[in-house]
C-alpha cells in the first residue's frame, strides 16, 4: 500500500505541473473506482436478463437449435437440463414453494425442532440448559474483563504499581474460567449438533425403512432422486446449523442485555447517561438504518444454498449411477461420457458456489464497513458526548486538573469503550445471523421436504411423471389432485385352510400409470404350480410386484394368506440375486437374523444340507459359516442364483416367486432344485425361457403384450416340451 501510495503521488504531481489540481485528481479516481464498481454489480444482471430473453426465444422456437448467445455450451444446457429434471417432476403436481423466510419455513422449522427435541425433559433439553448457561457465564465474565482492563488502565495512568500488578494478576487468573468457558461452548454445540442430527436421523430411517418406503421413494415416487444425499449431508448440515444458530442468537441477546446494564452503572458514577439524551436516539437510527441497508442489498442465500444443494445432490448422483452400472459401462466403453458428464456436473456446481463467493463478497465488504467502522464511530460517539457535553458542569476546574480525576474518566472511557465493542459484535452476530437464518431455510426446505415425500409414500401417496393423461385412463385409475389414487384392496387371509391367492379385477399398472394390463384375475391354490410366459413389456415381473405388494393396487381385490408358523407366504427370487454383507450364514439366512435363526432351532448342519442340494457345499468346505466377505464378488453369477435358491430352501415359503432365478445354472442342477422345491411342497410361479422348465408346472399364464391374457392348464404335450426340444430343437418354436 505504502509503494502504491508513493505511485499515486508522483502521477499527482505529473498532473499538478500539467494544470490538473489534486482535488480533480482525487475525484477522477474515485469516480473511476466508483464506475468500476457498478460495472462489476451491473454485469451479471446484464448477462442473467440476456441468457433468459436468450432461453424464452428458444422455448418459443420448439425444435430449433440451442442459441450460441446463451451462456454455456449445448452439453452445459443438456445437463442442466437433466439436474433440473429432479426437481421440475414435482412442479407439474403442484406449485413449489421457493426456500426463504416465509411461514412455510416457520412451519418446516416447528416441525424438525419437534422432532429434535420431542418433550420439555429430554436430553437435548439438558444439553441446550447447559449451554445457555454457559453463554450467560460468558457474557458476564466479559463484562468482568472489561472492568478489569479500566481498571488496568486507571493504575497506569497513576503509575500505582501494586494495584496495577494486583488487577493484572486478577486479569490473568479470570483467564482460566474464561478459556474453559469458550472451550465449553463449542464443545456443547457439537454435541448439541450430533444430539439434533441423531434424532433425525433416527425419525428418517424408521420412515425410510417404514412400509417399504426405500422401495417406492425410488421407484414409485419422483420427488427424490437423491435420498442417500439428504439422509446423509443435508441432515448433518442442517443439524449443524441449527446448534450454531442458537449459539450466534442467544450469546448476541444475552451481551446487549447485561452489556446495557452494565453501560448505565458505569455511566451513572461519571453522571454521565448514555442512555439518556441524544445517545438512543443516534445508536437506534444508526443501527436501523445499516440494518435496512443490509436487508435491501442482501442477496438471497437461502435459493443459493438450496441450489448448491440440488447440484451437490446431482453430483453424487451421477456417481452411484456409475458405481450401480460400472460394468455395463466397462462393457460399452462409455467412459468419456460418463466421464464428460461428470466434469460438466462438477463445472456446474463450481460455478455455482463461485457465484455465492461473489455475491459473498460484495455484501460481506457493506457489511464490514457499516458494522466495524459506522457502528463504532457511533460508539465512541455515544461514549464521549455525555463525558464532552454533560459532566462538565458539574467537575471544577481544579478537579480536572487532579490526577484522581483524570484517572477516573480514562477508567470510564477505557471500560465503555470495551463494552460497546462488545455490544456492536453482539449486534454484528445478530445482523449477521440473517444470512445463516436464510442459508437454514434452504436446508430445512430440504429435509422438512424429504420428511413430507416419506410420510406421502408411507401412506400410499405418490407422484410421479405420467406418461399418459387423465382421460385416457379409461376409468382404470382414478386421480385426485393429479395423483394417481390406489382405490384397490389388499386383504389378508387368516384360516390355515385357505392358503390360496386370489385376485379380482386387478390392473397391472407401472408407477409412471402406463397400463400393462387392464384386468386380470387370477386363483391359484397351493399346488398349481404356474408358468409364467410372454414377451418382453407385458407384465410378468410386474404381477410379481403386485403380489409381494410393491406396486400400489389401482382397482380391484388381492386376496393374500397371511403367514403361519414361522413360514412365509411368498418368497421372491430375481435374476440378479442380493449378497448381504455379513458371513456365509447370513448370505443362507436373509433377512433372518441369528437369533432368528436360533428361535427356528436350525443347526449348521442344517445349513449344510441346504447348500447341497443347490450343489455349493464345496464354499463350506473352503469358508467357515462365520467367515464375512465380499460375497457380491466372490461367487459367481450361478452361484449367486443357487445361493438365493438356499434361502429359498431354509424359509420354505408355501409360494415361490421365481423370475429368471436359474438362467446361469446349468439344466441337470436347475432341474434337482425344482424337484426339491416341489417336493418341499412350494408351489413354483416361475417366470422362464427355458423349456426344460416346463415339465415341472401345471398351469399356464400367457401374456400376449397387447393387455389380453389366458390362464389355463398345461396338457401333457407342453409338459414334455423339453424332451421333444432336445430331440427335435429345430422345429420346436
């Protein structure tokens, strides 16, 4: 600054001897810095109503070209595009309410603290005590230290050097407790923070796991696309929020109350108030007018926060995506696109935070200025006018010139001079804390939002982009504010006689209410051992979910047995089977536990037996039961399919639902599985291509793919398909 200094006043100086005054050259710089100020606001509004006129034209324009005027290449719009997608599928269900300071927040927020904190004695609420108390502690030992640094300088300008000595060892010894203290409030607010974060998150998974949410979050509902991010963190950044919020409000209060008390005793032995007379007045306007400044210039934090969130949200999103598909990428070669994807997806979000650093910027430097420098000229202000303008009347002449006095007064100046710095910090924390209330809202918008999508999908609540309109349901299914309403029932059997499945007009509709099926009705009894078949699209893995009661009934009656003695009524076995994480007991016994597993009185040699009826008895020869490893990559893909069929085997459910269970098995061991299921006395509902299959049903389900089906039984020709398909495979179609 000095060398910079030094510059200026020589250019000064070339245009003093040219004719130019030094007062014109002043005002040329700051008229030049003043110009390149608002260019710097101006600019991005330029730019931003540019890109939107841009935009409105091409939304004009439907299948025209992506404009080159608007800011970004065409991938940035595509991926822009696509980020959005997560959040505009809600939009044509209802009108989004955008995250600020609003009733809506207010609600959002009572809603989460009653979680958080569920009664008036709990432990948060001994946490938030313990706490309060230690922000008062600390306001009243700053008043302490004020007095004492006063006093300091009252003993110096006496040059009394024992009571100088004595106030500064007191000084040293009110370190202790101080130190402690300030230790203790960052320490209760972490806590306070890991308290609030585990309440939610203990409230979210009971909702998660609640009715199979986490199924039909994801599949039946498009609200979230995201729900490990907001589960994970935007609850502990909300959580965060919260604990320090209450510290940056409560400590602020709590200084200008004492701090304000503390002012008047001190002002009231000098006979001087400072807050009588103009004093008020000057602090109130002050403090209202920056205050009003700030709220005007302030920019919205709460939309940019929110922002940044969805972005961070798609980030990790794109991430799972190719984590959950990575071998069909490493199959396709894809990995410059997924790779391009993901540099455009974290451009966005730098670009994003890069724009609330800059608004940041501006609005921190205005506020610096009105909070660090206006407020305390205004203090020093308020603590000299009563000293200048009232005491002198009633101190002589005489008395000033006394070193007691003078003494006196600087104590005065000293410890009110550090009173209200400390009152012009509170109240910087509390204007302060207005960007936090806003950054809150953005968070609380999140979380209270993903609460609301729960408690909706638990109740049966979904919404989701249709791909078809209301008047083309055909009355299949009925809406209700643009949501599809599941007007169908599920009825549970409870005689051990009746065992049978039985459903009654009931649609096959997907969750985006593209309708498979218009009807279907169905009575299978244990015995009736049902093969599934049809093309591609047509319903087979969707009745499937019907009965395991994933997808929602729109119409219709699901008459279901209840489970007896332990023995579940349906168990589902997918193409692709589910390796828990856990030993090679718990691969055989999901989703039983081991106590489970013990209340059933099954052995290990039990467990034995089963693995070698599926033919994996050699992995309990290599691993112990109680050995946990990575089982999703250690078995293989046959491998996989017959350790599901075990569990099959140690369940024994009285359905098996069976899509494409056995397609990496090989024909002789697929074969001795299906005579054990059937000799365990499960009734098989197989969804299959193989033809070696069909001999081991009775009954026949065809889709045709165009909504028609037709169940009948089989006859012994399409039993013995497999023998004549081995004998004569090219004329058998």
């Amino acid at each position: 600054m000095t060398v910079l200094s030094k510059y200026v006043d020589r250019v000064a100086e070339k245009f003093e001897q040219a004719g130019l005054s030094k007062q014109a050259f002043s005002y040329a710089i700051v008229g030049s810095a003043l110009l390149a100020l608002g260019i710097k606001a101006s600019l991005p509004l330029i730019r931003r109503s540019k890109q939107n006129s841009c935009i409105a034209d091409y939304k004009i324009e439907k299948g025209s070209p992506t404009p080159k005027d608007i800011d970004g290449s065409n991938d940035d719009l595509k991926l822009a595009e696509a980020e959005k997608l997560l959040v505009e599928k809600q939009l044509k269900q209802k009108q989004m309410i955008e995250p600020g300071l609003n009733k809506e927040f207010l609600d959002q927020l009572r809603k989460l603290v009653s979680i958080m904190i569920p009664q008036k004695f709990c432990y948060e609420t001994g946490l938030l005590t313990i706490h309060t108390i230690c922000l008062f502690s600390r306001t009243f030992l700053s008043i302490y230290v004020a007095a004492l640094e006063g006093a300091i300088v009252k003993f110096i300008v006496r040059k009394d050097v024992k009571q100088f000595a004595i106030v500064l060892l007191k000084w040293f010894g009110i370190a202790i407790p101080a130190t402690f203290i300030n230790s203790m409030i960052r320490f209760l607010e972490c806590k306070l923070s890991l308290a609030f974060r585990t309440r939610l998150v203990r409230h979210s998974y009971r909702l998660y796991f609640k009715n199979q949410n986490y199924y039909r979050v994801s599949n039946l509902d498009g609200r979230i696309e995201n729900a490990d991010h907001r589960l994970t963190e935007d609850i502990s950044v909300f959580a965060s929020s919260v604990a320090h919020l209450y510290s940056s409000l409560t400590k602020p209060c709590f200084d200008l109350m004492l701090i304000g008390l503390a002012l008047m005793r001190s002002s009231s032995k000098m006979n001087a108030s400072i807050l009588s007379g103009k004093c008020p007045a000057l602090s109130v306007t002050v403090i209202a007018l920056t205050a009003h400044i700030l709220r005007i210039v302030s920019p919205k934090f709460g939309q940019l926060v929110s922002e940044e969130a969805n972005r961070y949200g798609y980030l990790r999103h794109i991430h799972s995506r190719i984590i959950t598909n990575a071998e069909e990428i490493a199959f396709y070669g894809g990995h410059k696109v997924e790779l391009l994807q993901l540099r455009q997806a974290y451009n966005r979000l730098v670009n994003q935070m890069n724009n609330i650093f800059s608004q940041k910027l501006w609005f921190i430097m205005l506020e610096q200025f009105f909070m660090k420098y206006v407020w305390s000229g205004t203090g020093m202000v308020m603590v000299s006018l009563p000293i200048l303008t009232g005491a002198s009347s009633n101190i002589s002449t005489a008395n000033y010139a006394n070193d007691s006095n003078i003494s006196e007064r600087t104590q005065y100046l000293t410890t009110a001079r550090n009173l209200l710095i400390s009152a012009a910090d509170a109240i910087e924390r509390l204007m302060s804390s207005y960007k936090e209330i806003v950054a809150l809202a953005g968070y609380t918008y999140r979380v209270a939002g993903m609460l609301d999508v729960f408690e909706e999908t638990a109740q049966g609540n979904y919404s989701k982009a249709t791909v078809v309109e209301n008047n083309e349901m055909n009355g299949i299914i009925e809406f209700r504010d643009g949501k599809p309403i599941a007007m169908g029932r599920i009825i549970y059997t409870d005689d051990p006689g009746n065992m049978s499945i039985t459903l009654r007009s009931v649609p096959v509709v997907t969750p985006n209410c593209d309708v498979v099926v218009p009807s279907l009705t169905l009575y299978i009894e244990p015995g009736i051992h049902l093969l599934i078949t049809g093309p591609n699209g047509c319903g087979k893995s969707s009745l499937f979910r019907i009965l395991s009661g994933l997808w929602p009934i729109y119409a219709g009656e699901l008459h279901i047995p209840r489970p007896v003695d332990d023995r579940p009524c349906m168990f589902y076995i997918p193409q692709r089977p589910y390796m828990s994480i856990g030993s090679l007991c718990d691969q055989i016994i999901y989703p039983d536990s081991r106590d489970d597993m013990k209340r059933k009185g099954i052995t290990e040699n039990e467990l034995r037996s089963i693995l070698k009826m599926v033919s994996l008895e050699h992995i309990a020869q290599r691993d112990s039961f109680d050995l946990v490893r990575d089982w999703k990559d250690i078995l293989s893909g046959g491998e996989k399919q017959r350790m599901a069929v075990a569990r099959l085997f140690y369940h024994k459910p009285r359905y098996a639902l069976l899509d494409e269970c056995t397609s990496a098995v090989s024909i002789d061991v697929e074969s001795s599985i299906y005579e054990i299921a059937k000799s365990m006395n499960i009734t098989l509902l197989t969804i299959t291509h193989r033809p070696t299959l069909w001999k081991f049903h009775t009954h026949i389900l065809e889709f045709d793919g165009q909504g028609s089906w037709k169940f009948r039984k089989m006859d012994a020709n399409e039993q013995q398909k497999d023998v004549l398909t081995s004998q004569f495979p090219n004329n058998i179609k």
